[in-house]
C-alpha cells in the first residue's frame, strides 16, 4: 500500500502544482489534461521506466492537447464531465506503455516554436510554478463531504441549509437572494437560464443554493429531473444577485488559505435585513 500512497502523492502534486499558477480554463482547456499528465507520469515510473522514458511520455501526453471545456459550461454542460477523468486516466495508461516499448519522445513539445502546446494552446506562455514538488497538494486536498455539490459552491450550500429553518416557510415572501462569491466561482458556475440535465444542474450555483434553501439538504438524487421540475427552484433561482467580493477571490488564491468563502443573505419583502 505504501506504493499506492506513493504514487498517489505524486500524481495529486504534478497535477495540483501545474494548476496552482497555470490557468487552463481561461484559455478555454479543460484541467483534465492535468489529469493525463500527472497519471502519464506516475505510470510509466510504476511500470519501471527511466527518467528519460518518464519524460518522454511526458512529451506525448502534451502532444495530445487538451479537450475542450466546453462540455463543463452552458449551454453543453453534460456528463462527459464525469467520465473525462478515467478517460484521460486510460490514455495515460497506454502513452506509457508505449513509450516503454520503444516509442520516442519528442523533446520540445512544449516550447517548439509555432507547433509546441505553448503557442498552439496557452496563448504562448510557458508554465509558470508557485513551489517546488512535494506533498503539499495532497495535504490541503478538499473533500466534498458535506454535499455533492461542485468544489466553489461547498461553502453556499453549507449557507442555504443553515438559512432553511427561517426561509421555508416564507418563500412567497423572498425579495431576492443575494450570492456572494468569489471570481472563480462567478466565471465557472454561475447560470442563468434553462438547465438542460443533472450534470448542467451540479455546476450551477444558483440551483445548488436554491435546493438548499427550500429542501435544508442536498443530495445527489436533487439533481434529476423530478426535483428541478419542481416550479420553486426556478423562482428562487430567478431571485438571486451574485455578487464577487474581492476579499473571498483573493483568498482562494492565497497558498496558506485556499479559501472557498460563499455568503448567502435573503431579503424579504417587509421585515429588516436579514443576517449574512
């Protein structure tokens, strides 16, 4: 097991260390290419390769590019989103495998001029890096435990459920409903409009928000279409104002913090202003 941890460790830190200054979603990436890179890695030093051939791999699972995050946002979120991992994970597997086997690598992948990933995909930028490899990304993981509910919206569920016992009987009386977030968040999860199916549904933040509020819970099933048909969502939804605080943005940058901050404040049409 103490090999597995290993490996484990290691995949999570190139993984997380590429991400934590390289912005893959900006340029329209999705971060599941992180995922082959780091498995393509951890792969082929598990299957004995040298460092040469580890780097080699390397070369081809950056030559493979990146899917697009398309399939993560409106109006195609879907659940390919589910299966890109493991997906990504597979190929890996097989770039190993075959650089194990004799396949050559391609030394400049990168930073080849005009046909590198650097020019072709990340708007001729080189990777950038906060800290040296370790184990600080698997030491500051975040687990969704509390609810199935996308990373940056953790914290506003947590926020709609502890306001239930005082919203549920009086949704008809709501004014709006205030989000405050963080940029992140904003960029990648905020939505207005019609929510196509339960994986559009676990990346939107006013839907999450709302089925906190009326349920006090949420749970994997609130994502299917019988519940979204429910005509209460919708209002509730309709009622919310996100807003960015840069206090929050800030800190979910900050190294020591890595703060997922959310507030969630209800207005009612008479009565004072509520609590945040």
């Amino acid at each position: 097991m103490k090999d597995v941890f290993d490996a484990m460790v290691k995949a999570h830190e190139i993984q997380g260390c590429l991400a934590l200054e390289n912005s893959f979603n900006r340029v329209g990436l999705d971060h599941v290419l992180l995922v082959r890179v780091a498995s393509t890695a951890v792969v082929a030093d598990m299957l004995g390769g040298t460092r040469d051939q580890v780097v080699d791999a390397l070369s081809h699972a950056f030559i493979d590019g990146s899917s697009l995050r398309t399939y993560r946002h409106a109006p195609n979120a879907g659940p390919r989103k589910s299966w890109a991992a493991g997906d990504a994970t597979s190929r890996a597997v097989r770039l190993a495998m075959l650089v194990l086997k004799g396949e050559i690598g391609y030394p400049s992948a990168l930073s080849a001029p005009t046909w590198g990933f650097y020019d072709v995909s990340f708007q001729s930028t080189p990777f950038r890096f906060q800290r040296p490899y370790g184990s600080y990304v698997m030491e500051n993981v975040l687990f969704k435990i509390s609810y199935p509910a996308e990373f940056h919206a953790q914290t506003a569920v947590e926020a709609a459920v502890a306001l239930h016992p005082e919203v549920s009987s009086r949704l008809h009386d709501i004014d709006k409903v205030v989000l405050t977030t963080h940029e992140s968040a904003i960029r990648i999860i905020s939505k207005t409009g019609a929510l196509n199916n339960p994986a559009d549904r676990d990346h939107c933040l006013q839907y999450m928000v709302a089925v906190g509020l009326l349920k006090g819970d949420l749970v994997a099933e609130d994502y299917e279409d019988g519940v979204a048909a429910d005509s209460r969502l919708d209002r509730l939804r309709n009622s919310m104002v996100v807003e960015e605080d840069p206090r929050f943005s800030d800190e979910y940058h900050q190294p020591e913090k890595r703060s997922i901050a959310n507030a969630v404040q209800v207005f009612f049409r008479d009565g004072p202003p509520p609590k945040k």
